[in-house]
C-alpha cells in the first residue's frame, strides 16, 4: 500500500484542513501519517520519515511560517521523498512553492490531491477554476487524535459546514481566492453530510461544543432553517459560529439569529476591526457605521448567546488615538472577549497594495511571522488618518465603490524626507507626514502593550481613558505595578472607591485566603486585573503557578504571557463556557 505522511503546523486546536485531508488518502486507499511540528523543530518529521519511509510527503503551509517550512520541503526533497505543497501559501504564491516542491496545489485542492495519488497528474503547479464543487470527505479524525491525544481530548471540535466568504476585507486573500475562481461562489456542504460527521465524532471522542470554522455560517437562509430543525434533534451539541455583522442588521437579521438560537448555537464570533469609521471604510473595507455594529452586538448578546469581537491594531493610517477608539467601541459592546491583533500586510491583498503604495511596508512577507501579534512592521505617519481623510474625501469616491475604485488601491505617496506626496498618477493632491524612526518604534511598542492589555481593558469602566494613561507610561517606569497604580487611580477617579476594597475581599476568598493582604503579590499589585475577569482568582492561581510574574522576566515577557493565558482563560470559561465559572467579582 502507497504511504503519505501530511506535515502541518501544531498548534493547540486540530489542523481542521488536515483531517480532511487525511480522510480524502484513506478513502484513494493510501495509508497516512500526520506530524504536527511543533515550533520550528522538523527532525521528529525528519525521523518519521526515516523510520516510515512515505511515498509522498505533502507540506500544508500558511503564509508567515513559509520560510522554515521551505527549508524543510528542501529536505525531504533531499531524501529522495516527492513533496506536495498545498495550503494558502500555494494557493497566493504558487511559483515560490513551485521551487520547493514536486507538486503544487493551488486553490481548492481535494480533487487535485485525488488526482496526484492516481498518478494522473504529473508533477508541476495545478489549478482547478471549479475545484470549489468537490466533495468534502468524512475527515479521519482518530488518525490524528490518536497521535495526537490532547487533541482527541479537547471538548471542543472543529467542521466546516461552508466554506467561500463574498466580503472585500483589505487584509484577506478572500477577494483574490475569489478573483482566481471567476467570482463569488459559496461552497455549501449538505446538512445530511455535517450531521454524519457530528455523530462519528461523538461515537469516539469527546464533543461537548463544535466550532463552525466557517467565514459566514448560515449565509445560506434555506440551508439555516434546515440545519436549525436538525441539528438540535441528531445532534444536540452546542455550537460556536463565525459571522459578518451584516448578517445581524435588520428584520432578516434578527430572524437569522432566532435560527441560530433555536440551533443551539451558545456563541458568535465577528469581525469589527477599527473603531474609526474612516478606517473601516477606506483601509479595511468593511462599511459598517457604529451604531449598526452596536445594534447587531446587543441583538446577538440579547440573545443569550456570547459574542467575541475581532479588531487589528496598528493598520496603515492608524494612530494611539484610533487604536484606543476601537478599545472604546469594545468598550460600550462589553463582548465576553474582545480579541485583537496587529496588523500583518500580506503582499498580494489589498492591505499589501495600500502598504506598498504609500511607503509603509516594501517587504515580500519573508519578515513576517505567522503569529497576528507581534509587533508592526509598518512605517505609520503622524496624525493617524488625518491628513490622507481630507484627500480621500475630497475625491468623491463612495466607500462602497469596488475594491478597485477605491483611493487607497489608486493612489501612492512619493517619499520626500518625513513627508510623503499623495499622488493620484501626476497629479499631487496633499501631503501626509510620517513618523521618525524613534517616534515609529514608540508607537509599535504601545501596540503591543495595548494588544496584551486588550481583553481586560475592554471590561473596565471608561477604558479609553485608562488606555491612554497605560500607553503614556514611560520605559522606566513601565512595570505590572505601575499599571496597577494607574489602575487604581483611574478607577477611584470615577467613583469606584469604596467597590476596590470589596473586590480585594472576593478575590481573596476565590483564591482561598483569609485576608487580602494574603493575595499573591501580583494580585496586590494589581487586583482590578483579576477582578474584572470570570473566575479572576483561578486566572491569578494559573499566573502564579506558570510563574508569568517571575523577577528575572521582564515586564513585557509578563505581559506576553498574562495576554495568552487570559486570551485561554476567556475562551474557557467566558466564550466556550466549557465550564460555567463564577462572574467578575467587579460590579460596575
């Protein structure tokens, strides 16, 4: 029997596309392997590949952990083992795989997969412009949870239920994918076909919750109703779904997420993205006004059901200011978790478009990482987008034009020492200043704080004004205690006085102490952190046991960490609710 072995980033939750992928070998009559790399280390591949000796070995590569993967791919090659490259990498930047690999899968790639294991295709790029109508296999969930048992474990499962998303976003590949493919085209799997998969699930491993990694779950109005008569009564598990705001506006939103209700879907998550309504518009592409984005958050949260919200910090034309109004617009919606990320500009979107055009970013993704929270590699102006808005404006152009019509796209910036020249082909039409390197790399840095901060400063009352006393930390005095006295003070500025001392004694008896002057140091420190988290004394407990407050880490080691452990503690115990944890013990 023919062997491939699929080699795949690891992360904590299952590489969704490679278990569908594995069923599609299974089902051709191969056998397969699965090795998730961990980090950057590829020798345990190296050494499964050695020990099982794979006919073929196929490299699902996401764009940021290209390079490293690229070396590898060299050195399997070098083994004398064929290599498929498939994944959004090929899919973007099919001819820099094609350099690394015998075959290239681009764009959807079941029946092009299909097609390598019966030898009818010969090795080279392959594309199929209707590639978006094959079947999906029955993933081979117990290949994978067998080699890797924590994922087996998990509570929480991942399906596709659709996959193809109709929006413009600047910064995803989904208008190019969609571009290549001649146009829009949702790929809609049967409800018969999702419920099968759901039920083999739960015949063999925990299922407590499924994730629909769908970019618009329950576009599809015809296909809702069913799957909301179904699902319930041959299912009955609870589910997480990813939307557009869109979907939420109006009557037939609202009858939309009654159907998501009487589904059973506990939780939604959806993208807002920037709190200035000319950066949605003009850089993101994503038109909404406020008050829509408001209302269709208290829709969903009215509802029963919980809300994470998705916002990218440091964008091109954004500033302090407009980072700290999307911390004030999550600020009003009180999501159960405001998750937020820092700017990569892919080259080949039209947020690498914009970049390049206007001298923020020239790179060609190889400095990129494959995290969406480290810092900014762009060079950001002064003012944020005050100088280009006047420009735009004046223009005439509706935000809602094409992607290809708008200014952005159109326009670029001829630099001129800390100046840039906005220009419309010869034509000049108004300067934009840009940052110093000094004053660059200040602005990077608050980001980065604010990013960490994000999830907890979003519950705090007037969040944008303790934001922007936190950013105004100087480096010498930036320290976990610092942003607990400035905390504290910005807290008993508006009232909340008498209510800090209370807390103090919730925490204490959530983490078992008599007094509060028995609270971890880092809760002293800062008790409103744990304070307005669900289950804060359990966060505190895990920071202590994880040493995330350890004297030889910095202070932004601390943050990198506390940021990733409450991103996980929110996910647990606020939007998952895998189990049902105390509330905040902060009452405002």
């Amino acid at each position: 029997m023919k062997r491939m072995l699929l080699a795949a980033r690891y992360y904590s939750i299952e590489p969704l596309g490679i278990l569908y992928l594995a069923g599609l070998i299974r089902d051709a009559g191969w056998e397969c392997k699965v090795v998730l790399v961990n980090e950057f280390d590829f020798e345990p591949l190296y050494d499964e590949i050695r020990r099982w000796q794979p006919d073929l070995v196929g490299f699902q590569i996401w764009t940021g952990y290209h390079k490293p993967a690229f070396i590898a791919c060299d050195t399997v090659r070098a083994m004398g083992v064929p290599v498929v490259i498939g994944g959004p990498h090929a899919t973007y930047f099919d001819q820099e795989c094609a350099r690394h690999a015998d075959f290239v899968v681009k764009g959807s790639g079941f029946g092009l997969l299909r097609g390598i294991l019966e030898r009818s295709l010969s090795p080279e790029v392959h594309f199929n412009k209707e590639g978006r109508a094959d079947a999906f296999p029955l993933p081979d969930r117990d290949l994978v949870y067998d080699a890797y048992p924590e994922l087996g474990r998990s509570p929480i499962k991942s399906i596709f239920a659709s996959v193809g998303c109709p929006m413009t976003c600047t910064y995803c590949y989904a208008p190019a994918f969609n571009e290549m493919h001649g146009g829009f085209k949702l790929t809609v799997r049967p409800v018969t076909e999702i419920i099968a998969e759901a039920v083999a699930t739960l015949k063999r491993w925990p299922l407590r919750m499924v994730y629909f990694q769908d970019d618009i779950f329950g576009y599809d109005k015809k296909w809702l109703e069913e799957f909301a008569l179904r699902w319930p009564v041959e299912v009955g598990v609870p589910f997480h779904a990813q939307i557009r705001l869109e979907l939420a506006r109006h009557d037939a939103g609202s009858k939309r997420l009654d159907l998501f209700v009487r589904a059973g879907c506990s939780g939604i998550t959806l993208a807002i993205e920037s709190g200035n309504e000319f950066l949605r518009d003009r850089v993101l592409f994503r038109h909404m006004p406020d008050a829509l984005i408001v209302e269709g958050c208290r829709k969903i949260m009215d509802r029963g059901m919980t809300l994470r919200t998705e916002q990218i910090l440091a964008v091109p034309f954004s500033d302090t200011a407009t980072d700290l109004a999307t911390l004030d617009l999550n600020n009003r919606i009180n999501p159960t978790m405001a998750w937020t990320s820092i700017l990569a500009p892919y080259g080949g979107t039209d947020m690498g478009t914009i970049a390049k055009n206007f001298g923020f970013y020239g790179g060609n993704n190889d400095d990129l990482s494959e995290t969406f929270f480290d810092r900014s590699v762009l060079q950001h102006v002064a003012g944020g987008p005050r100088d280009i808005e006047s420009v735009v404006n004046g223009l005439g152009i509706n935000p809602k034009a094409p992607p290809k019509e708008q200014p952005l796209v159109r326009l670029h910036a001829i630099r001129d020492g800390s100046a840039g020249i906005v220009m419309n082909g010869a034509e000049r039409l108004g300067t934009i200043e840009y940052l110093s390197l000094s004053e660059n790399e200040r602005y990077a840095a608050d980001t980065v704080r604010l990013q960490r901060l994000f999830n907890w400063l979003a519950r705090v009352p007037r969040a944008e004004t303790l934001g922007k006393r936190l950013v105004s930390i100087g480096d010498n005095a930036w320290s976990w205690e610092q942003i607990g006295r400035e905390t504290d003070e910005h807290l008993r500025q508006f009232g909340y006085a008498a209510k800090l001392a209370e807390w103090k004694h919730s925490l204490a008896r959530e983490m078992g102490v008599v007094s509060p002057d028995e609270l971890p140091e880092h809760v002293i420190q800062n008790p409103a952190y744990f304070a307005f988290l669900p289950e804060g004394g359990v966060l505190a407990a895990q920071a202590a046991a994880k040493g995330v407050f350890d004297p030889a880490h910095t202070t932004q080691e601390s943050l990198d960490e506390l940021g990733t452990l409450t991103r996980r503690h929110l996910f647990h115990y606020g939007l998952y609710q895998i189990e049902k944890g105390r509330n905040p013990v902060a009452s405002v």
